[in-house]
C-alpha cells in the first residue's frame, strides 16, 4: 500500500535510513585512520568546490541570509573544520600512556542523528557530516522543512565524494520528507548512537527526552563589553561585523552593547558613521512588536536573518538605504520580556546601553546572559588585561571573545577556538557540555588498564585449613568394620592424611587394659600392613613422617607431643626384651637460637609481616605461593636458613 501521509512517510524513511546507516557504520568501523581520513578530505574538497553553489540554494529556498556570508560559512565548515581535524586520532590506537600502563581505543558511537536548521542550513550539515565521519560514524541528516533542498544537496555532494573515495554506500543520509514525527522517530531509533541537535529549544528538549545522548545549544544573547581602555572604532567595526554577518542568523551574534559612560559618546559616534540607524522611543516601540509573535514569547521567524532596510519597512519606519543596523537605547534597568530588544533576535537589531564603570558594566552584562543566553558566549573589547581576566571570569558564557567578533571568534574563524556551528551551552543553558563540538565528541574511549598495585588476597590461616581438611576428610558416614575401605588417598589432602593417620598411630599407642599381645595394630598408612605389636621406635618413625610431609623436621627443641607423652607409659607395658632392644637414646642438644620455620606461607602472611616490620623464616620444605614468593622477595621478607626448624611448625615470623 502506498503511504500518503506525510507524517507516515518521514517515520518510514527516518526507519529506512536509520537502518541504511548503521549497515555501513559497520563496514565503515573497519577502516583504517588512514582510509577514514581519505574519505573525510574527499567530502571536504568536494563541499568546499560546492560552497557558492549550496550558498545560493540555501538564500533562494530560506530567505534567509546573503550569499557572501553564507559562502564563507560554508568554507568554515569545509575549510577550516578539516584543517582543525587533520591529524586528529579517531580510529583505533589513541594512546599509550606506559607509566600508567594504560591503553586507550577509540570506539565510534555508530550512527548520529543531525538535526540541521534552516538559519544555517548548508554550512552545519557540512561541518556535521565531516565530524561524524572523521569519528567513525554514519550520518542521517533531518533537515528543517523549509531548508530540505539545499541540506539534502550539501548532503549529495559529499555522499558522492564518500563513494569516490571508498566509503559503504549508506554512510551519508538525508531525509527528504520531514516532519516533527519523522524527526522524532529518527532520534528515538535503536540505530542511533548521539543526536546533534541544532534548532529552536523545543527542539532541543525534544532530543534530550528522546532516551539518546544528544548535543545541543541554547539560545544567545551576546552582550558586547566596551571598556574605557578599549580601541573604540575596532571595537564598533568588530561588532557591526558580527551583527550583520548573514544578517545576525548565528546565535552567537552580538545583542547588546554595553559602554562605560567615559566612552558613551564616542561609541555612538563611531555607530553613527559605520552605518547604524538609531531609533526614537516610537520607532523602537514598533520594531520591539516585531521580535516576538503577537501575544506570545515566541521569536517571530519572519525577522530572522533579514536586512535592516526590511525590518524598518516591516515596521513601518523609513531608514536610509545605507542602515547596516538598527540600534534601540535602553537604560540599564530595561533587561526582560517587559522588553523585547533586550532579548535574542536573530537580525540585525542592537540594544544600547551606557553604564557609569566597568562592574556596572559586568553586572549588565550578567543579567542580560540570565536572561536569555546563559552559557553561550559573550564579548569584550578593551586594553586592560586584569579587566578582561574579571569580566570572562564573571560573565556566564563559555566562550568570551576578546576584541574581535563575537560570531567570528565563538566559531573559531578569528580565534583558534575549535571551528563549530554548535556551540555546547554547558549546564546554564541546559546542555550536557560547554564545548564546540568536534570529532572528539562522537566517539567513546575504551581503556586497557593493567594492575599496578596488588591487591590482598585473604585466605583461610593455616591452622584452620588443615582442621577444615580433617573434617572433610572424616565427614563421610562410618561404615561396619568389615565392610568400611579405606577412603583413597586421591581425595585427601596430603595434610589431612598426615593428620588422619597421626591421630590413629598415638591412639594406638596409649595404655590399654588388655595386655600388650592382645593391643589390636593400627589401621595402616600404606598398604603394607603394620605389625603386630608396634614398638616406639616404629611410632617415632611414622611421627617423623607425618611431620616430614607438613614440612617440618623434629629438633631438639621441640616440646613433647602426645606422641611422645604416650611413650613411658606404652614402655611400661612392653616387655622387657623389646625395651632392653630399644637403641640407646641420643646425648640431648645444645641450645640453639629459637626461630620458627614455617611449614606454608601465603600472600597475606607475607603482608602480615611487611605491616609488623617482621622477617619470615622458611625452609628447604617450606612450601610457599606464587603471589608470596614474588612479593617476599620483592620486599626482602624471607629468610631462608636451610636448616631444619627448630621450633612447632606454625604460623608468623620472628621480628627482624
């Protein structure tokens, strides 16, 4: 079924080519800097060749503006936006930081939604379209309705460029048929990465409540700051520039001159001979009902980007044919909607006011920004740098230009700024940044961070492992004697099993009623099967063992275990014979320095004794962890003695 509804067809190809786009992001996600670059300087040279052409279609379809302007917009964006990003790194590799040891990788958002105005039509879908590639996205344009022809033919020029110089067909979109639903459906869809919003601040909003990151701008209210210092005649040529550049349709254009009384008389003589026409309280009373629609604060569409000879005509007034500008003095206290020349108008139309010094001046200069262009941008023109640095730290805009154009230096055409048709208004003005927005705005970073301090590892003590292996070791349910095995060895821990049969070799060698003969043996260790009747020299043996296997060598200084204390009582017993056999017991040792040779060391032991000032003394059976063993010797906590311990085996470390 045909679609015939316009709404239904902008949702359908917002759909379409939202889909289009983010088909060849992904091929495009594939290309090298290199060959990204290549594609961004085709679609600049190709735009920039196209300037006058798209200038003239844009002035022929909105009205709005004059060709020369336009034409040096236009090369803004494909002149100097590609000169600012050459060299720029947006794929890949960013950035090695080996100190920190830190990767960084660019990561482009996918596919941006554009939303072009129709007061700079051309030139924004230029600088739009080639930040978005340079980053590694697709683009789909949304223009303004009364703007589709031209920023669909900007649009052209540089998809064909595109395709010359190797991009995937789809990479370059502009909607043809808008409306607010298409627009809409276009921010919304899963596709889209970001929105650049450039437009009124129901559109704005618009993008922001659509669940989407999205950039966009507030609305400007420049005031122009002309301190007593300042070189007046520049000053009043700068700001004519600004107001009259493409008759006032950049938001960063001048509003409101604000100058010290010492230099009231000189400004507007300067005014006079640069061509502005001042108007009587009658006259700006007229051109004031023009500023908004009737009833309303809306701005009215039909002033914006006119010439000062038509506004006056509008208004009903005669100005010479020479008027470049229309200028309304006002007092220092008429900032408000009471006052409609205190606001933004996007034409060139100027309020002027006169201040006693420069903190009047500054306190001006803040409520008119307030009032309805919080963090855009303002200006100043003056010699005095200790003045210059108060009013840029006083003022609540993010762009100060400082004798020069407002419009001009906020775009970065006379400042080295980054060169922007959107220029970000931060929080005061509702936006997520203050910046002008560039390729760096349009891709993510993914970081690649290794360790570089360790972190604790906390482990069960020693002590409690081993009783923790114990009971796992005996939790199964006992069986009759003559049916129970013997539970494999594989599913013990070696601790566990020294412990396990420790635990039966003293019980058998406690006392018992029944005389020796009748003592049954032991359950064995090995598979070998014990003797009969078990003498303490084949106890100490099989003590020595156990002990052996938790790394730990019996010495002189070690105190008696149960084992040990067993033993009188089990000689007692014995028969004679077996006693008489027995070797003779060895003379006892001198006393050595007591040290304690731990059995097993773990990450936090060692931590333990960096923290105590504390030495760790090990063994040839000591056994210690990786992660103990870097950090021990990293920070000289081991001492190894090579001798067999010659205390319990155990858990810390003697003080160094």
């Amino acid at each position: 079924m045909e679609l015939r509804d316009r709404d239904l067809i902008s949702i359908q190809q917002a759909r379409e080519m939202a889909a289009q786009a983010a088909a060849a992001q992904k091929r495009f996600a594939t290309f090298s800097q290199k060959q990204v670059d290549a594609v961004v300087e085709a679609c600049a040279s190709a735009a920039a060749e196209a300037a006058e052409t798209l200038a003239r279609a844009a002035v022929e379809e909105t009205g709005y503006g004059n060709v020369p302007d336009k034409i040096l917009k236009n090369r803004l964006g494909a002149v100097e936006v590609p000169r600012a990003i050459r060299g720029m790194r947006t794929v890949g590799l960013l950035r090695e930081d080996k100190e920190a040891a830190i990767l960084e990788y660019a990561s482009p958002v996918g596919v941006v939604a554009a939303i072009i105005p129709s007061t700079n039509p051309t030139s924004t879908a230029i600088y739009k379209t080639l930040i978005a590639l340079k980053a590694g996205n697709a683009i789909v344009l949304s223009p303004h309705p009364s703007a589709i022809k031209c920023i669909c033919m900007a649009a052209a020029v540089m998809e064909r460029a595109a395709l010359s110089a190797g991009a995937p067909d789809g990479l370059i979109r502009c909607m043809s048929q808008t409306t607010l639903q298409g627009t809409q459906e276009l921010m919304r869809r899963h596709e889209i990465g970001v929105i650049l919003a450039t437009g009124g601040t129901a559109l704005v909003r618009a993008a922001y409540s659509s669940g989407k990151p999205a950039y966009g701008v507030g609305p400007g209210n420049v005031p122009a700051a002309i301190e007593r210092t300042a070189d007046v005649r520049k000053a009043i040529a700068d700001i004519l520039a600004g107001k009259t550049f493409d008759y006032g349709t950049i938001c960063s254009s001048e509003q409101a001159i604000v100058v010290e009384e010492a230099v009231r008389e000189r400004a507007l003589e300067e005014l006079r001979q640069q061509g502005a026409y001042f108007l009587s309280p009658d006259e700006a009373e007229k051109v004031g009902r023009l500023v908004f629609l009737p009833g309303s604060h809306t701005p009215n569409p039909k002033i914006v980007g006119r010439p000062a000879t038509v506004l006056a005509e509008m208004a009903g007034i005669t100005v010479p044919a020479t008027a470049r500008a229309l200028i309304a003095r006002l007092e220092p206290n008429e900032v408000g909607r009471e006052f409609p020349l205190s606001a933004e108008k996007l034409s060139p139309i100027l309020a002027f006011y006169a201040v006693p010094d420069f903190p009047a001046a500054i306190e001006l200069a803040v409520r008119l920004l307030r009032f309805g262009g919080a963090g855009h941008t303002a200006s100043i023109h003056s010699q005095d740098t200790e003045k210059i640095r108060q009013y840029g730290q006083a003022v609540p805009a993010f762009r100060v230009a400082v004798n020069t154009s407002s419009v001009h230096g906020s775009t970065g055409y006379s400042t080295n700024l980054f060169p922007a048709m959107t220029l970000g208004c931060g929080a005061p003005g509702g936006n997520i940044t203050s910046d002008n927005i560039g390729p760096q705005h349009l891709f993510n970073i993914k970081r690649v961070a290794w360790e570089s301090r360790a972190i604790e590892h906390r482990s069960i003590p020693a002590d409690r492992r081993m009783m923790a292996d114990v009971r796992m070791a005996e939790s199964p349910a006992p069986r009759p004697a003559e049916t129970q095995p013997e539970p494999p060895r594989a599913h013990v821990s070696v601790a566990a099993a020294a412990k396990a049969a420790a635990a039966k070799i003293l019980a058998a060698a406690k006392p018992a009623a029944p005389p020796v003969a009748s003592i049954a043996p032991a359950p064995a260790v090995a598979t070998t099967p014990q003797p009969a009747l078990i003498d303490r020299a084949a106890i100490a043996q099989v003590v020595e063992r156990v002990l052996a296997a938790q790394g730990v060598v019996r010495g002189s200084e070690a105190p008696k275990t149960p084992a040990a204390a067993a033993a009188p009582k089990a000689e007692a017993s014995k028969p004679a014979a077996l006693v008489a056999a027995r070797p003779p017991a060895e003379p006892p040792a001198k006393p050595k320095v007591k040290i304690e040779i731990v059995p097993f060391v773990s990450e936090s032991d060692v931590r333990m004794a960096m923290t105590r000032s504390q030495k760790i003394f090990i063994g040839p059976k000591t056994i210690v962890t990786p992660s103990a063993r870097d950090l021990g010797r990293e920070h000289e906590v081991f001492v190894d003695t090579g001798l067999a311990s010659t205390a319990p085996s155990g858990r810390g470390g003697a003080s160094a």
